[in-house]
C-alpha cells in the first residue's frame, strides 16, 4: 500500500499547504505585526501619541484620563509620557514613519 495519506494516489506527497487551491504556508516573515518588533514599536507609538492627543482634550482628560489604575492607567501613563517628552516622541514617530514607508 504506497502513496501519501492526504495526497491523491499516485501523486507526490506534498506539504500541507502545497496542493491546488491550497494558499501556501505563511512563512515566518509573513508574520502578523503584533509579533515583530517594529509592529510593536509602531503600537507603542500610537497609543502614546493617542493618549497625549486626548490628554490636551479638556472633556475627554476628565472623562478617560482620570483613573490611573488599569488600563485606563495605562492610558495615562502613556498619555505623561507623551506630553513630557514630546519632542523625543515626535522625532520617533518621524523616523518610525520613514522606516515604515521607505525602510521596509
């Protein structure tokens, strides 16, 4: 009894994904964002610049950023961060953005 146990008969085996039809396996440069670093840095970035944005937004500061515990915390946080240090923010938003477009 020869052949492959998920080809057709009388056909080379293939790997999953290798068939007709089948999309080929995602290789691992094929890989959500979340799971790179520059996808996490581009996240980090956004909820920085985000959170400083709502900050400076008197209804919202007082509605969003006034917990500082959980993640609302954290969103406050973020959004100190943002606002202390928004010229370094800026900047690396700017070289993140190069990168994003032209780098990658």
């Amino acid at each position: 009894m020869g052949g492959c146990s998920h080809g057709v008969w009388g056909s080379p085996c293939r790997g999953v994904g290798q068939g007709p039809g089948v999309p080929p396996d995602p290789s691992p440069t094929d890989l959500p964002a979340v799971y790179s670093l520059d996808g996490l840095l581009v996240f980090g970035l956004l909820l920085v610049c985000t959170c400083a944005y709502l900050r400076k937004v008197p209804r919202l500061r007082t509605w969003l950023l006034s917990e500082r515990r959980g993640i609302w915390g954290v969103c406050h946080k973020a959004a100190v961060i943002g606002t202390r240090l928004h010229v370094a923010v800026s900047m690396s938003c700017l070289l993140m953005a190069f990168y994003v477009l032209v780098g990658k």
